[in-house]
C-alpha cells in the first residue's frame, strides 16, 4: 500500500507546512503522460522512505489554488519542502535514481 498523501488547500498547512519530515510534493494531473510516467516511481520512493519523507500528490485541476501558489505552469513539478520552506522545484518527468538524488540531500 502506498505512503503517499494527497494534499489538499485543507491539509497544506498541518501535513507540509508543519511536518517534521521533508516533504516530497508532487504536482500532477491525471490527463499528463509524463505525470504518469513518473507516478510508480514517486509511489515507490513513498514506500521506501517511508519515516524519513513525506510524500504528497497534489491534483492540479483539483488543487488550482495550491498550483498557483508555488507558481506551477509545467507538470509534472517536485516540490521539497523542508522545515516548513521550498527547498528545490523541479520541473520536467526525470527518472527515479534523479528523484532520489533530488530528495537525498534534504534528508
């Protein structure tokens, strides 16, 4: 079963804004090919660094709010977040071992 989280406005603030974790956010749409691509490595890195990272999937048509406030205009995004502050945006689908290389140095 997968860690991740949807993150909604609702639950921005306690689950990323607050979490003691880094946070792993990734901004996606469900019509995004590339979004799809990385999807069952982003499920993955959930499940392996499960207590040591959050992971959080935010719908951008459902979550057009929380897209606009991190300045999305490129799916799919990944977000860090760490101490309750962006610490890297990257745009573009990238493969798992540069995703890990992404959230490795916040951990």
């Amino acid at each position: 079963m997968s860690k991740e989280i949807i993150i909604t406005n609702e639950n921005f603030e306690v689950e990323v804004i607050k979490s003691d974790a880094p946070v792993l956010l990734d901004f996606w749409a469900s019509w995004c090919t590339p979004c799809k691509m990385i999807a069952p490595f982003i499920e993955q890195i959930a499940d392996e660094y499960d207590g040591r990272l959050k992971v959080g999937k935010v719908n951008v048509d459902e979550q057009a709010g929380l897209a606009s406030r991190h300045n999305i205009v490129s799916i799919p995004t990944l977000t860090v977040y760490k101490a309750g502050e962006v610490a890297l945006q990257q745009a573009g689908a990238l493969p798992k071992a540069d995703i890990v290389k992404l959230v490795e140095q916040f951990l």
